[in-house]
C-alpha cells in the first residue's frame, strides 16, 4: 500500500508541473496508471544484452494516450506500470482498445530478475502485480542439434 501511494503522490507531482498553460488549447486533464493486461517477456536474458518487452494494456478511450512507464528498480526488482496522459475532448471515442507498447531493458545484473507488472488493485486496496522472475545467463546456450546424414 506504501508503494501505491507513492505512485500516487508520483503522478500527482508530474501532473501539477507537466500540466498545460492556459494558452494551449490541449485539454489535458492530468495522468493515469492503467493496469496491464498481458506480457511478452524472454525466458532468460544474456548479461550485457538489451531486450524489448511488450506489454499491453486496455485504454478506455482515445482521451487517454500512452505517456510513459512507471519504473521503480530495488536491486533485482523491477516494478513496472503504464502511465497515460489523459484528455478532455467532446470527440473522445468511448470504446476500450488494446495498446501494446514496448519497454527496452538492459541486463546489468548476473542475477534473476524479478519483474512485478501493475494489475490495478484488489477489494481491500492493495495492488495486485504479475511476477515474472527471469533468470540471467553468462552467455547464449548453444544448439546441441545433430545433422543427419
């Protein structure tokens, strides 16, 4: 719950001094954490080598766009969350559409990762996360295929 309300106080905090002037017609509104719905995620990273992992979250309209990523790293824990800017407009399309976006991520680490995707929140508050632990390796295992003759 801690950890919610930092996200929270986040959000905030980049909504007041990320918001529009008076002058731009934008209708931006503020930011929203949107809960993920599906990952693509390679089974075991290499030390050293970038990976992009797709995620993909229901926006609820077309006044809600892709912003950013919450990203918060505690060693080898990763928490991540989707963040949209969201807008005021009488021509916002009310229909919830899958958006997949892509998050690039370097191995700097020789141990498992552990990622936790932001799910939205249960009955009682509490956030609800998809844990995927991924293992690091030292090099790419090779192919012990055999050719036939």
């Amino acid at each position: 719950m801690k950890r919610y309300t930092l996200l929270v106080l986040t959000l905030i905090f980049t909504s007041i001094f990320t918001s529009c002037s008076l002058d731009d017609d934008t209708n931006f509104i503020g930011t929203e954490i949107i809960p993920i719905e599906s990952v693509e995620i390679p089974e075991y990273f290499v030390f050293g080598e970038r990976y992009e992992i797709l995620i993909t979250y229901n926006r609820p309209s077309t006044c809600y766009q892709f912003y950013n990523f919450y990203y918060d790293i505690n060693e080898n824990e990763r928490v991540v969350a989707i963040i949209n800017s969201v807008y005021s407009d009488n021509s916002c399309v009310e229909e919830e559409e899958s958006v997949t976006v892509t998050l690039n991520f370097e191995t700097r680490a020789n141990e498992t990762y552990l990622f936790k995707f932001y799910q939205g929140v249960d009955e009682e508050g509490e956030d609800i996360y998809y844990l995927v632990e991924v293992p690091v390796l030292a090099e790419r295992p090779t192919s012990t295929s055999t050719q036939l003759d």
